[in-house]
C-alpha cells in the first residue's frame, strides 16, 4: 500500500513538472513575439517605400551630380514639401514673389481648373504660375495627367501633401530633389492653434477652436500630435512606433535639404545655393514696374521677406514651457519631439558637409 501511494505521488509530481513545462514555453512564446513586434530595426533594416526612394534623389548624389555638372540634372525638380506654421509661406514669397520663379502651386490654379494643356499663367501680379493645384490631392492627380514634372517647364513644385506628391508626380527618370523648412513640434502647433482661430480662408479652419483656451485645445481630440513622423511615414491614424520614427528619420537623412526656421535667413541662403535658385529676371511682375530696376525689385521684396511681412507670420500669446499646456502638447507629440533634435543634428551636419562642395561649384 505504501509503494502503490508513493507511485502516486510521483505521477502528480510528474503532471505537475510537465504543465510547469507547457506554461514556461507558453509565457516564453507571449515574449518573443511582444518582443518581434516591438523590435526596434537596425540601420540596415531600415527601408522606406519603394516609390519615395525611387523617386526622390539621395541629396548625396543630387551634389555629386552638381559637382560633376551631369546633364541628368535638367530632369530634378526642386520640391518644397511645405509644413504649416514653420516659415512654408515665407518660403513661397521667396521663390514665386521675389524670385519669379517658374512655380507649381495651388497660386496659379483659378480659373484653369479645367485647361487641357500644361501652362504658365498669371497669377497674384506675376506671370510664373503653372495651371495646376498642387495643394490637393486631386490636383495632383490632374498635374500627373498633364505631365507636369515630366514637362520640366517648372523651376520649383510646392506641396504640403509629401506622400502624395511623392508618389504621383515625380518618378525614376524625373526626380525630385526634396528640402523643407521645420520648426519645434510644441511651438509649431501652438502657432497653427491660434492661426487656424482666425484664418477663416484657410481649408483647415475650424470654428470649433474659435472659443477654445489653448489648454482645452491641448486637451482635446483636436490636436494636432506627431504631424511631421505621420506624414513622413503615412500614417494618420493608429499608434507610431520606433521603427515609424526610425523610417522618417532615413527619409530627412537620405532625401530632404533641412532648413529650420529658428535659423531662416541661412536657410534660405542654403536652399538657393543648394539647389541652385536665383532670381528669373525674364518673368513679367507688376511690381517691378514700381522701381528703377528689377534688381532693385528684388532687393525691396527681399527686405520685406525678411523683416516678416512677406511670411504667413502671426502673432499670438506667449506660452511658458513650464505651463501644464505646453506639457500636454509636449506628450503629444512625443515622437515629433525625439525627431527635432536629429533634424537639427542634420541641418548643423549639412551646413558642413555641403557648403564646401556649392562653394567649389559656383
């Protein structure tokens, strides 16, 4: 009898280990593949969509075209992806205003949304607007279907749709080299929250931030959060991950000429050198006519531009970063926040890497 309830014992003993076993590899599994799923990829494992990195140039051999003066460079467009409330507005005064540069734009859509044929039309007092609305998703579509990059009639194409345009106007053979001017993700969104109470123009106003302090906006599903990581990386909805951040952090290294906006005045400088933009003296412009040359002309714009009229500029309350709004807003755009820093590593990066070789071009 006490044999058999020793053999007894021993089986439970036995059950006991093996469903020990089953939960062990059963919580071993849970693991690995909470941890496959968060993994975060190396630098070689990094990869961006296939039509980003086929159709925009690698800045590294856009300069190395330059530097070599290859021909292939009549078919690289210069494409300002434009990011709200950090100096885009200025940009395009600069290039389309001062510059007259031969622009795509939403500028010189009225009126010829239904033309059959690609042109350069007048628009806002000067004669250098394509007919085209890049602004919009079905305006880009429609400037695929004219041809627009393909045209190489435009100096310079301008969008605050990166995706979009990325994907549907340029291609392998007519690239895009991409730049853009950013700023600080919490006073960037506290600049468009008390822009977009006013700016009733705007496609983005919304009357339901009229009455709204910033801390109830901060607070509300109306926030803008991680703007900059989900257009990079077109994702809108749902939650970022590091591999989302390590992906739009390649696509600025790789892709974009960075200006930011704290420093505006050597950006700008850096884009013209860069990408080799200079006034276009051939262009009509009404305001030229208001002084002894179109030197001159270009002088007084520039002065403007630089003094802020010329920019999309707003004034609007100071916010303390100690406040519990600015620490709100901070949280929110977590991702944006881990992002700013490398994008100014890139732009200090740049300045050194880059001026040489457009000082040694010019």
């Amino acid at each position: 009898m006490q044999h058999g309830r020793i053999i007894q014992i021993h089986k439970w003993h036995l059950v006991v280990f093996i469903i020990f076993l089953v939960l062990s590899q059963l919580s071993l599994n849970t693991k690995f593949d909470i941890h496959e799923t968060y993994r975060i990829l190396t630098s070689s494992e990094i990869e961006i969509p296939a039509y980003i990195n086929n159709n925009l140039i690698d800045k590294s051999e856009y300069f190395q075209l330059r530097n070599d003066n290859e021909v292939r460079l009549s078919t690289i467009t210069p494409f300002y992806w434009h990011v709200a409330k950090a100096g885009g507005t200025a940009i395009k005064y600069h290039y389309a205003r001062c510059y007259t540069i031969i622009t795509a734009s939403e500028m010189g859509n009225n009126g010829h949304e239904h033309d059959e044929f690609l042109g350069i039309v007048h628009a806002n007092g000067s004669t250098n607007h394509m007919n085209v609305d890049t602004s919009l998703l079905d305006g880009i579509l429609r400037a695929k279907e004219l041809y627009l990059v393909q045209s190489h009639i435009p100096q310079l194409i301008y969008s605050p749709l990166f995706d979009e345009s990325t994907q549907h106007l340029f291609d392998q053979d007519n690239q895009g080299i991409m730049f853009a001017m950013f700023r600080h993700p919490v006073g960037r969104v506290i600049s468009l929250f008390y822009y977009l109470q006013e700016a009733t123009w705007e496609p983005t106003y919304n009357p339901a931030l009229v009455d709204m302090s910033l801390l109830e906006y901060a607070n509300s599903e109306l926030v803008e959060a991680n703007f900059i990581v989900r257009a990079l990386v077109n994702k809108f909805t749902g939650p970022l991950s590091p591999d989302d951040l390590n992906v739009a952090k390649d696509i600025l290294r790789r892709k974009c000429i960075i200006g930011i906006i704290e420093d505006f005045s050597d950006s700008i400088n850096a884009f013209d050198s860069y990408l080799n933009l200079y006034p276009n003296m051939n262009v009509y412009i009404e305001k030229a006519l208001e002084h002894e040359s179109r030197t001159d002309f270009v002088k007084s714009c520039e002065e403007k531009l630089h003094k802020g009229s010329g920019s999309n500029s707003h004034s609007h309350p100071k916010v303390d970063p100690e406040s519990e709004e600015y620490d709100i807003l901070k949280r929110k755009n977590a991702w944006d926040m881990q992002l700013w820093p490398y994008i100014q590593e890139l732009y200090h990066e740049q300045q050194i890497r880059y001026k040489d070789l457009v000082d040694g071009i010019k």
